[in-house]
C-alpha cells in the first residue's frame, strides 16, 4: 500500500466523522489504505465517482470473499468476521447464482402490500409510544427508534405480536454484539427454521412463503440465512435512519416546522440524512478480480475494497461547483448503494414508509416532544461502519396512550 494506512477505528469516527473523511482525501485522494482492528488491511473508496465505477463493475470488483488475499492474517475471533465470512446469501453471491436470490428476494418483498405496511407501522408506532407515553420522557433509541423497524419486518415475516418482540430482541442484540450476541444468533437461526418449516407446510401472505414459493427454487437451508439477511439489512440501517433524522429535526431550526405538522420537511429532513449522516457509513466489501489502478492507487488482486458511502456522499466534486448534486432535495446519494448489489427498490420503499411513518406518527402523538440534553452532549455509535446516535433521550407532555379504554 502507498503512504501510510488510516486506522479504522478510533474516537474521531464517533466525534468528527466529516473531518475525518476531509484529511483522508487531502492525503491519499479518493482512495485510502486502511488497517481495520488487528491491523488487517484494505482500500476505503472515498471519492464519489470512484465508487461509483466500483459499484458497477462486478467483473473487476467481485463479492465473494473466497477471494481475499488477506484470509491468513485474520484471526478466528476477529470481531468483523461475520462482515466478510462467506454465506450463501444474496449479498455474497455472484454472476448468475446472485441474479437468482436478487430476483427472488425482490420478487418476495414486492408482493407486500405497501397501504396495509403502512397501516401496520401506525399500529406497531402508537403500540410503542403506548409504552412511554404516560411518563414525561423517554430515550427514543431504546424506546421507539431501535423497535419499530424490527417489529414491522416482523409482522412482514407473518409473526404475531409475541414472536415479533422475541425476534426482534434477538435481533438487536446480534447486532449490538455484546455479550449475548452469539446465544441471540443461534435463537434467530433456530426461529427462523421453525418458520420456514411451518411456512413451508402452511404459505400465508407473507414475505417467507413468497420467497419459499419463488421459482428461483430456494431450499429451506438456503431460505434460513437469505431471511436473516433480509432481516438485518432492513432493521438497522432503517433503525438508525429514523433515529437520526429526528436527532435532526430536534437539533436544527430548519425542521422546527415539522413538529408543528409541515410533514414535508419530515421527507427533507431524512433525505438530508441519507447525505450527511447516512446509518451505513462503510460496507464490506468488494475484492479485486485482478490488479486495476483506481483513484491513483495499485490495487492488488484479491486485495479487499471497502465501500466508503459516507466519504463518498461527502465528496467535494459532486457537493459544492456547478455539477453539485448534494442538494437536500437530491437522490444522487449512494446510501442505497448502486449497481447490481443494490438495495433492492422494494426495500427502499419498504423502508421509507417505516422511517416516514415512524417520524409523523410520533410528532402528532407527542407535540411537544424535544431533545432532553444541549446538542453538543449527544453521543454517536463509536463505530466507522454504522452512524446513529448511541442514544436519544427526549421530554413531552405526558399523554394518554390510545390503547387504553
């Protein structure tokens, strides 16, 4: 690698993650060497255009691990495997075997009917704020932006209310990684079997049996991690874009308007999101097909390519001069990723109408809700990979919940 690797870890990723990303262009351009923890290397694709072109090119920047270069220097409890540990998943398959699930795992999300989606987030939305709403605040993280996304893609899967809370625990806490997370792993594997097993037996009008019924011909062994994939694609990223676009709207006169019901500045607010504070920052990855020059760098066959989408949304050339794209009203953000490992459009409306729905319904249920600490007190996620604030405690009015007689 050229001059010296930027560690990929550390305080500043939490604290000034814009300020980060500017000396890193300053001094190695649009794509940086990187060591992540164990000092395990890779190349982060900060600039815009840069990425672009590595997003649409599968032929040179190819999705299967099974082609690191770097297997040898990772240890077998470095805390980032599962990112780049080989499943047979949609997100780690390739040319025609990838069209297959992508087709499939579209096909199963777009038969969701997206007035009763939106209908149902309502309801799982005013059963939330039910919770908290009677006492004077709340920390809207634990309370209401980590539970409703997972509740919803629950209720998608054809849960009930209690196997949709006990998934959706089990998810959370997977994702947090903490001490529970392998035991909370292995529960959603074996709830995700069970499901599979009785949707096979029992099709309902649900995202499972639509994906089990697909032509694609999926195996109950392959449905299990696709399902889980869905799963935790869906609910963090949206958990951590609903949280963030209030910590917006609370922080930023600009969006006052919206608690008072201007519900288009809440469309606003959340795209302004998708630019500068994006919930997926950097996502793994991409690995080189064969030696190529990008950005001014050599990358190496089977070196790792991390996609910096948070750089990349960053990026001077496309924010700021004549070819400026990152207006708030702009979709030209790589938030969704790009290219034929995309989020699939059904998922970005699926997630939308979550995120939407979540802001409007909790604005018009507590009026008056505000941030419960100064700005500058607010603590972010201390993760380069994910952006969303650690937590986000709130005051309102106490009001009547609506589920009560």
């Amino acid at each position: 690698m050229s001059g010296c690797p930027v560690q990929l870890h550390g305080p500043r990723f939490q604290t000034d993650p814009g300020g980060l990303y500017e000396q890193m262009r300053t001094e190695h351009g649009p794509v940086v060497p990187v060591t992540m923890e164990g000092d395990v290397p890779a190349w982060l694709v900060i600039g815009y255009r840069e990425l672009h072109h590595v997003l649409n090119s599968p032929s040179v920047y190819a999705r299967s691990s099974r082609r690191w270069n770097a297997w040898d220097l990772v240890p077998e409890d470095w805390p980032l495997l599962p990112m780049v540990m080989q499943l047979p998943t949609v997100l780690h398959s390739e040319g025609d075997e990838h069209r297959r699930r992508a087709g499939a795992v579209s096909d199963a999300l777009s038969g969701t009917d997206l007035h009763e989606l939106r209908a149902t987030t309502v309801r799982m939305a005013d059963r939330l704020i039910d919770s908290f709403c009677g006492s004077t605040g709340t920390d809207l993280r634990t309370s209401y932006t980590a539970r409703l996304p997972a509740l919803v893609l629950s209720w998608m899967y054809g849960l009930d209310a209690v196997r949709g809370d006990h998934l959706a625990d089990n998810m959370n806490k997977m994702i947090d990684g903490g001490a529970d997370a392998m035991a909370a792993q292995q529960a959603l594997m074996a709830a995700m079997g069970e499901l599979v097993a009785e949707r096979r037996a029992a099709p309902g009008p649900d995202v499972v049996s639509r994906l089990l019924a697909h032509p694609a011909g999926y195996t109950d062994e392959e449905a299990v991690p696709e399902l889980i994939v869905l799963l935790g694609g869906g609910n963090q990223p949206t958990a951590e874009w609903l949280g963030n676009a209030l910590r917006l709207m609370f922080t930023d006169d600009r969006f006052g308007a919206s608690i008072a019901g201007a519900r288009n500045s809440v469309q606003e607010a959340l795209n302004e999101v998708l630019w500068e504070d994006t919930p997926t920052q950097i996502h793994a990855g991409r690995f080189a097909v064969h030696d190529v020059e990008l950005g001014g760098q050599l990358i190496r066959q089977g070196d790792l390519v991390l996609l910096g989408l948070s750089g990349a949304n960053r990026d001077p050339l496309v924010r700021s001069g004549a070819d400026r794209v990152g207006d708030r009203g702009s979709q030209a953000h790589l938030s969704f990723s790009h290219g034929p490992h995309q989020c699939p459009y059904p998922a970005r409306e699926i997630a939308e109408i979550i995120a939407v729905t979540g802001v409007e319904v909790l604005v018009d249920r507590l009026p008056d809700i505000e941030l419960d600490l100064p700005q500058t007190e607010l603590r972010w996620r201390p993760s380069p990979w994910v952006r969303g604030v650690a937590s986000l405690p709130v005051t309102f009015t106490p009001t009547e919940p609506i589920g009560a007689p």
